[in-house]
C-alpha cells in the first residue's frame, strides 16, 4: 500500500475510534473530509496506486511496461469497488441512509477481484498478487465489519448514556 492511503485509513480509524469516546463535531467534519479524499484517490488514481505507478510517473509511457491492458481495467473495477467500500463505511458510520445496501452490493463486487487476484497469487507466485490481495482482505474485514454492526449499536456507542437497559 502507498504511505498516502496508510496514513489517510489510519486516520480515518483513529478519528472514528475518538469519536465514539468524545463528541466533537469537528472529529465528524474531519472524517467525512478522509473518507471523501480516499475514495477519490481510488476511484481516480486506482489504475496507477494499484499497478505500483508513482504519482509523477503517469505520464510516463515507460511505467506501463509489462502491465497488461486486462490488468490496468482490472485495476480500473477494482478501484471503483474500493472507493464504493470506503463510500459506504463512511456512510455507515455516520448512519445515513443506503449504508447497508451499499456495503452489500461493494462486498459482493469484491469477491470478482478477490477470485481473480487468488487465483493470480495461486499461479504465479508473484509479490504483486500477494499484496494485492493483503489489500483486498483489508478492505474485506473492513467492509464486512461495518455490514455486519448493526446502525443501532454504533449509535450506542456513539452516545452511551443514552441507551437504557428494560
């Protein structure tokens, strides 16, 4: 993974981790702003980020070199998936509406990826597939973690003195 999208999950992470202890308005502010700027990293950059191709080298035709065209539209669909993941994490977390059904329909979009990146690692016993798909399982336990917590016990945790035991 680059150190831009670390950082930026980290504190996307960190900040959510804060929140649910203290409420500050800004902290929300804050995450929307990350999770927007990573999504768009993905869903703009993906065929670079997740072909290893520097910022500065894009332009370069020499840094398409021994990358297929299959490869750069896989890496296409798969940075769409990504950025939908990050979309409807945030949109979960912050408990607007469609999170569900979006988390859903990105994990299910996953799994096409995931098949084909397996299968790729499997094959070739390359580095690259390898990372690759340490990448999509993180963003597969991510995703699948905030599918699966329901909204209501996020909002409990978001305001604890507000949830009464009968």
């Amino acid at each position: 993974m680059g150190k831009t999208e670390k950082v930026i999950g980290v504190l996307i992470i960190t900040l959510m981790m804060i929140s649910l202890l203290f409420h500050y308005p800004v902290l929300n502010t804050a995450i929307v702003f990350l999770g927007v700027m990573l999504t768009m990293i993905y869903f703009v950059l993906s065929f670079a980020l997740l072909n290893n191709i520097r910022l500065r080298d894009i332009p370069k035709g020499d840094s398409y070199k021994g990358i297929g065209t299959i490869r750069i539209i896989g890496t296409i669909f798969t940075g769409f998936v990504l950025s939908m993941i990050c979309t409807y994490s945030l949109f979960k977390f912050m408990r607007w509406p469609f999170a569900d059904q979006g988390l859903l329909i990105s994990l299910i979009s996953l799994m096409i990826p995931m098949l084909v990146v397996t299968v790729k690692a499997v094959k070739t016993k390359s580095t690259f597939y390898s990372k690759f798909l340490i990448r999509l399982t993180i963003f597969l336990v991510v995703g699948a973690s905030f599918y699966f917590t329901p909204t209501e016990k996020i909002l409990e945790m978001k305001h604890p003195e507000a949830s009464v035991d009968i």
